[in-house]
C-alpha cells in the first residue's frame, strides 16, 4: 500500500460521469464504485434523498469511514449498500437511522466492532461481515429479529453467544468451522439448522424453523390459530386412539400443505409490492425531475455568484503570488551585489591580516614577557633546589659526627638515607613526566579554543552563516508557496515558483562550498602558525587567544577616540565599559543614545538586562540633568526638550555584528512574518526543518527527512539534506 494516495485524473472522469449518471437516470440506484475515493464526496446522501435512491454502491475504494458524505439520516430510504473492498475502521454511530437497509455487505475491510444503533435496523435481512478484524461476535446482530443470511468468516471469531438462537429468521450462516471452539466444529460442519440447534439448547428454548417462524408471523397478522384438542384417553379405547392419531397426522399434512399455498401467496403478494414500489419510484422521478426544472434558474443564479466569488480569490491569490516573486528576485540580487562588496572587503582584512602577522616588535615584546616569567619560574626552583641541597648537607653532617661514634650504625643508617633518596628521584622522575603530559594537554586544549575563537570572528564566515540562514527561510517560504498552490490545483503557476527555488539552491550550494573553504583556510593558517611557533615557548595558543581578543582593527580604535565623552561617561558608570568599542562601531552620540529603549540596545547586542536597566537608568538622570540646564537657561518660557525638533539627522538603523545589509533583514523579517512555513509531507505533524538538495524543497522533519532518497514533491534525486532551524510561526 502506497505512503500517499491521490485520486487519478480517470478515477476522477469516472466520479464526474457516474454523478451525472444518477442525476439523470430514473433507476433507484446511484453508484461510485471504483472512483479512488478516500473519503465519500460531499453531497452524496442529500442527493440520494433528493433523488430517493434505494441502491448506493460505494465498493473498491479507498475509504476508510462514511463521514463527508452528509447525516445518515439522508440515507433512510436505502435498501441496498455495498461497502466492500474498503479500509473501513469503524461505522458512525447514528449508522440506525438507515431504517429501510436490507442488504449491507461489509466485507474487506477492517472493522473491529460495530456501533450500538447497529440493532435499530429492523428490516436487514443479509449482512455480509467476511474478511474483517473482528475477534468477537458483534454483540448488535443478535437483535435483528429479520436477518436471514449472515457471513462472519475470515475473521478472529471463535464461539457463537447463546442469544444468537433467539435470531429465529437466520436460514444461513457461513463460519470458519476450523476456528470454532463454541459450538464444537463438527457441529458447525452439518448446518445452520444444527448449530441453531444447539444454541437453543444451551438456551435451553425449542428450536423452531425459520419458515415456521414466517409462517407464524403471517399466520398472527391474519388471525390464525392453530387447536390441537387433547383429551384423556381410556385404556380401553386404544383402537380410537389409534384412529385418532391418524386423523392428527392428517391434520398436520394438511395444515402443512396449506402453509405451502400461504407461503406461495405471500411471495406474489410481495412480487405485486415491488411493482407498484417501482411504479411510485418512476412516478416521484417524474416529480423530481419537474421540480430541479423549477430550480434551475436559481442554481444558474447560485453558480454564477460563486464563480465570481472564486475568480476574485485567484485574484488575490496571484496578486500575492507575484509580490512573493519579486522579492524572491530582489532578494537574489541584493544578495549577489552584497557578495561582490564582501569579497572586496575579505581582501582587504586578508591584506591586514598578513601585515599583523609579519609584526617582529609585537613578537620580540612578547618574547621578553614570556623570558621574564620562565625566569621566574627557574629562579624559584633554584630556591627549591638550594633549600633542598642545604638541608641535604645538614643530614650529611649529621651523618658525619655520627660516623666517628659508631661506624656500624652510621653504614646502616647511609644505606637506608641512599634507599630514601633512590625513591625521593623516582617520584619526582614520575611527576615530571605527569606535569609534561598535562602541560601537553593544556597546550592541545589552548590550540582549540583559539581556532574556535578564530572562526567565530571570522567576517567571512560570519556572513556567509548569514546568508545561509536568509536563504534557508527563503526556500522554506517557497515550499510553503508551491504546495499552497498544489492545494488550490494552479498547474500552469507551478513553474514560476520552481524558477525561484532552483535559483535559491545553486546559491545555498554555492555558500556552502565557500563556508568549507573558508573552515579550510583557517585550518590551514593555524598550521602555518604551528610551523612558525618556537620551539619550547609556553603559553603560545594562550597569548595568540588573548592577542586575538584584544586586536582591534585601526578604524576602530579611530571611533573609539571620536567616541564623545559624555557617552563614555554614562557606559562607564553603568559598569558597561566592555561595550565602548561597540558604541564607537556604530557612531552613537549623546543625542541618539537619549532615544535608546530597552529593545535597541538588544539588538545592538547588548543582552545583559542587569546592564540594560543601568544605561536607561542613567539615560534618565543625564535627560532630567539637561532639562534642569534649559530650564535655568529658559525659565520665562519653558519648552520640553521632548517637543523640541533635533537639528541632527534621524539615528540611524543599528544593525547586529556580522549582520546583513537593513535590507536583507527587512526581507528576513517579513518572511518569518509571514507564517509560511509548512508542515512535514510525511508524517503532517511536525514542522519542516530539512532542505534537499538540488531541488532545494523544504518539506520533512528531520525523523520523516532519514530514509528519504527522493524529494516527496517533485519525486528528485536527493544528493544532499541540510538541517534547518526556522524561527516559529
């Protein structure tokens, strides 16, 4: 069984004319069966109630209940409904109210049970349950007094229940003998007749043939009574009695015979029924059709209104789609003009960078700084050493007056000294080697976070994740797109989209590969670096991280000391020095720092919020201290300096570090704005967060994305899957 299942265009030329097909044809019967329907169309039952169908055949489709179609209760004129060959789970509750239903035929799919109005059905008289998944016998068919033919076999059903025998009408009943645990197979093997037998024994009521049971129902609607006169007989008249039971036995025939001829009237009563039910359905046809004559004007009137109302959405529609193409196609070009300015900038930093690195004098400073602590390091071993190697002569000549007094005992106690001293080495050997392995550690650890530190402030890297990103949401914006216009069956916008969306791929694969050659460049500088490194100097990563931490570029440095002291003042006092260079990168002056609100100096990248209340707090003392000022100056006729227009341009816009241009983030912003971002193809559930490339369709989750090789809507090749995170709708 296919993952997904849509109806084909032939399924769908089927539907239409079989549609039509009962609309015009005066036959009581109304069939979609084979249709690849996988709901029931809507409309269905009020047109068989309209059109007083007594017959709907909805066999050999992909349907899995009887909801869409309308209320059941539409249906009650039904005698006829063929189901089978379905993927039927379970039957609406309000299924009783199709209380003209003699025919149902259920068979092929995969009902478990059946509702509790199921025994409001009063004249069903064949039910075809085969091949379903049924473990036990539905409990509601033990109240259909009328049934007369039931199959329940290819199921899990292993015993019958005793009040299956107060069913007196069932002639035939189909089983799987094999499975049967209650009644015993070889009882269920003779016949309906035996297995109904033995369930009114276990009932313990007498079995009672179903035409006698017919029979007795014609014979109590016409007043018949059957008197069997019984008497006491004598012993001495068993002549009489003999001919007495004769005569009962011919009673009996006759009675019997006369059964027949009753049984035989009822049937061309119920020949002569059917006819006249034919002749008032030909005559209510009749009716309905002169009446959908009326009508017509009114539909004519409903439909044109309608018309109008969906050519006014595909307006709208394409309206939207075309502002969506534009600035799929603004977007590409801001994006190629920004890569051509980045590029240029990249070689100026890259020319920068081969200047810092041939700095001798930094070098040679730093060199000195290291001597100067590895000599301190020396000195206060020498200090260990010597105040080892003194208190090592003090036991020496300890040793030697001791040796003059008892020589014996001084040989002895030089051995065990020799023994000491042999172990004392030893262990300092040992913790040599385990400070040169943890030094080594430290050294290997110290390397990893300046690369790491390297790539993260890196200019080229940082915005070439930007563009990532950008392009990232982007697709996932188109994605969004062609599968809404797949919703609304638009086939000829389809290419339009896919224009956009191929472009965007190429781009994302052609960011990508800079991004690893980028990650390699890198790499390669930090072997070069381990190359030029000399040989026994300590500390070397570490100094290169806190040298890369502290390297500024020279325009910065400029900005900082044009930085007006009045703002320095304030990020000072608010204990938010660190973030000077920043304030300088951006140009802010007292004026527009006045203007500043808790979410711009967000943006700008200040996220502390301990440090964010500290500025506004002394913002606010720096705005009342220059009201105080004007309004000494001004105390005649005051202005406040709010009402006041500023003779300096508007602040300019604050972007993030390592951002793109405004207009790539206005772009940005109103794609999330938007709320395009589609649900999971596969699973319908989860959110989209999987690219594949090269069609570049944004359509998985991640565990539905896994053992995927072709893309679930354009049916692609799939060479690779990057992993998105888009922000939430």
């Amino acid at each position: 069984m296919p993952l997904f299942r849509r109806q084909s265009e032939k399924g769908r030329k089927r539907q239409q004319d079989l549609e039509l097909l009962a609309q015009q044809d005066p036959e009581p019967r109304f069939d979609l069966s084979s249709c690849e329907l996988a709901e029931v169309p809507s409309g269905v039952y009020a047109i068989c109630r309209v059109l007083q169908k007594q017959v709907l055949l909805l066999q050999d489709n992909w349907l899995q209940g009887l909801g869409g179609g309308g209320i059941m209760s539409d249906l009650s004129l039904i005698r006829v409904l063929d189901l089978h060959n379905n993927e039927i789970k379970s039957l609406p509750e309000d299924f009783g109210a199709l209380v003209s239903l003699q025919v149902l035929d259920l068979s092929g799919n995969r009902l478990k049970a059946l509702p509790k109005s199921f025994e409001e059905i009063p004249a069903l008289l064949t039910l075809n349950l085969r091949n379903n998944k049924f473990k036990t016998f539905p409990d509601p068919i033990c109240h259909l007094k009328c049934l007369r033919t039931l199959d329940v076999s290819t199921n899990e059903i292993d015993s019958l229940p005793v009040k299956l025998c107060y069913v007196k009408a069932l002639e035939t009943l189909i089983l799987d003998v094999d499975r049967m645990k209650s009644p015993a197979p070889d009882i269920c093997k003779k016949s309906t007749a035996a297995t109904m037998m033995y369930l009114c024994s276990q009932a313990g009521i007498e079995y009672e043939h179903p035409s006698k049971y017919w029979l007795k129902i014609q014979a109590a609607n016409k007043g018949l009574k059957s008197s069997i006169s019984d008497g006491y007989l004598n012993v001495s008249q068993i002549e009489s009695q003999m001919m007495e039971g004769v005569r009962a036995n011919q009673v009996v025939l006759d009675q019997k015979r006369k059964d027949a001829e009753e049984l035989e009237r009822i049937l061309q009563s119920e020949q002569e029924a059917q006819a006249q039910l034919a002749a008032q359905a030909a005559y209510d046809h009749r009716l309905l059709l002169s009446s959908i004559t009326q009508n017509t004007e009114q539909d004519t009137q409903d439909l044109e209104y309608l018309n109008s109302r969906k050519d006014k959405e595909k307006e709208e529609f394409l309206k939207d789609l075309y502002d969506i193409e534009n600035g799929a196609s603004s977007l590409l070009s801001q994006i190629l003009d920004y890569n051509a300015k980045a590029k240029e900038t990249e070689k100026l930093l890259e020319m920068m960078e081969e200047e810092r690195m041939k700095e001798e004098d930094w070098l040679k400073v730093r060199w000195e700084e290291l001597q100067n602590i590895r000599k301190k390091e020396i000195l206060d071993n020498m200090k260990t050493m010597l105040l080892e190697f003194a208190s090592m002569e003090a036991a020496r000549e300890d040793l030697r007056l001791f040796k003059d007094e008892v020589l014996r005992d001084a040989i002895d106690e030089e051995n065990f000294s020799a023994g000491q001293m042999h172990s004392l080495m030893d262990y300092k050997d040992l913790e040599n080697k385990k400070l040169v392995s943890k030094l080594a550690e430290e050294e290997e650890l110290q390397k990893t976070a300046f690369e790491a530190l390297l790539i993260s402030q890196d200019s080229a890297h940082s915005r070439i994740r930007a563009q990532i990103a950008l392009i990232e949401s982007e697709l996932a914006q188109l994605t969004a797109v062609e599968m809404d216009q797949r919703a609304r069956r638009m086939e000829h916008e389809f290419n339009v989209v896919a224009d956009q969306r191929v472009a965007l791929s190429a781009m994302l694969s052609q960011l990508l590969e800079e991004k690893e050659k980028r990650k390699r460049e890198l790499k390669k500088r930090l072997i070069e670096m381990e190359q030029q490194r000399e040989d026994g100097q300590q500390d070397y990563w570490l100094a290169q991280y806190q040298r890369l931490l502290d390297w500024k570029p020279q325009a910065l440095i400029d900005r900082e000391s044009q930085l007006e002291i009045a703002v320095k003042d304030i990020l000072v006092t608010s204990g938010a020095e660190d973030y000077i260079p920043l304030f300088a990168r951006h140009r802010i002056t007292i004026e527009t720092m006045m203007t500043l609100t808790d979410q711009d100096l967000s943006q700008m990248g200040v996220h502390e919020m301990g440090l964010r209340k500290s500025i506004l707090k002394h913002l606010g003392h720096q705005e009342k201290t220059v009201m105080d000022e004007y309004r000494e100056k001004n105390r005649e006729q005051f202005i406040p300096p709010h009402e006041i227009q500023p003779s300096a341009p508007p602040r300019p816009e604050i972007p993030k570090q390592h951002s793109l241009p405004p207009a790539l983030l206005e772009r940005q912003l109103s794609v999330t704005a938007r709320g395009l971002n589609s649900e999971c193809a596969v699973c319908l559930d989860k959110q989209s967060t999987i690219i594949f490339l090269t069609c570049g369709h944004v359509c998985c989750c991640a565990a539905c994305a896994l053992p995927i090789k072709e893309c679930p809507l354009c049916r692609a090749v799939i060479s690779a899957k990057i992993r998105i995170s888009l922000p939430p709708s």
